[in-house]
C-alpha cells in the first residue's frame, strides 16, 4: 500500500498563497483528479506531492507498505508527466528509451524493444525527437512515465496535444498499468483524461 499524507499543507509565493490548509491522505487504494481552472494551482500541488515544491506550511509524509520514504528519496518512487516537462529532444525514442532504464527501470515484462510498439510509435523509433510532432511527444512523456517501474505516477492534463486515437490509446495504456499505483491525474475538467479516477479535490477549496 502507498500514501502520501498531507497535514496542513500550504504553498505560497512570496505573499500569495496558491493553496493551505490541505489535510488529506492519499492512498494507492483509489486513483484522484484534482481539478480547477488554469491558473489555479493545480500544478504547484503537483509538483508539492512530487517533492520538487517544499511546502510553506504543513507537512508530506510518503510511506511504501507501511515503511517512511524520506522527501529525498521519493523521486525513486515516482514518475511525472506534464505539459513542461522536457525531454531530450536530439535524442531518438530508442535512445530515449535506454537512457531512462538506466536510472529508472520499466515494468517487469516490459521488453524495451517493444515499447515503441506500445507507444504506436515503431515507424519513427529511429527518429529525433526534435523532429516529432506534438502528439507523438506527448505520447512519449506519458510512455515514459506510466511504463516506468514506479509506486506513484503523477499526470498533469495527460491529454494535453492528443487526438481522438490519442485519448483511446492513453485510456487503454493506463488502465493496463495502474495496479497497486498512487495516481494522481491534474485535469481542466476534460473527462477523458481521468475516466478511471474514483476520487476528486478541487484545489479551488483551499484557497484561503
């Protein structure tokens, strides 16, 4: 079982808080949608549970089967896919491929050689990223992050440059790999990107 465990947490800039007062605990148990307007703070919260944003107030606790993982650690444990997110774009999927298993393995089962496959992305394998549409580069990011090997998998507005085929292939792809995952889905309210979340928050409740 995975948790992450918010007490009182609040982030700030400067003098504006963006969120505070978040007391909640998430569970690999259920999958979540946080959800909000642009703007809103969605992927400030994000990046909090990710532990890239050190809270202004409160605190995050992450515990793996019962076991504490230190905010220094979690990266480890986790995966991220968003719409800044970069990638190395001089290198070809294959390349991109094999970098990743080195600090970050894949499921067990997943051959490497098959993953452009999965990513319906064979015929272009060989091909520079920088040379990929912006549908084939969001289907890499989200590749990456829902075939790595991890306990947590945090996607922010997943569908963001899909097409209609997109959204069906993400759809399929998550849904045959959320087992025993903490998911955490940051959506503008677009239904297909979390069909499969069973829990929701609205960041715009914690506003003040």
């Amino acid at each position: 079982m995975v948790k992450i465990q918010l007490d009182n947490v609040g982030k700030r800039f400067n003098k504006e808080w963006v969120f505070r007062k978040i007391n909640l605990e998430l569970s690999s148990a259920n999958n979540y949608v946080v959800l909000g307007r642009n703007g809103s703070g969605k992927s400030t919260f994000l990046q909090t549970l990710a532990g890239r944003y050190e809270t202004s107030d409160g605190t995050v606790k992450y515990t793996i089967d019962e076991q504490e993982i230190v905010v220094d650690e979690i990266y480890k444990h986790l995966s991220i896919c968003t719409p800044y997110l970069e990638l190395f774009e001089d290198y070809t999927l294959v390349e991109s491929i094999e970098l990743q298993s080195k600090f970050k393995p894949f499921i067990e089962g997943i051959e490497l050689s098959y993953i452009p496959e999965l990513l319906q992305l064979a015929p272009s394998k060989d091909k520079q990223l920088k040379y990929y549409s912006s549908g084939m580069k969001q289907r890499v990011k989200l590749g990456l992050g829902i075939l790595a090997d991890t306990s947590i998998l945090l996607l922010d507005e997943p569908t963001n440059n899909l097409d209609k085929n997109g959204f069906d292939w993400y759809q399929k792809l998550i849904a045959a790999n959320s087992n025993e995952r903490l998911i955490v889905v940051c959506s503008n309210d677009q239904a297909h990107e979390y069909e499969f979340c069973n829990e929701s928050l609205n960041i715009e409740d914690f506003k003040k």
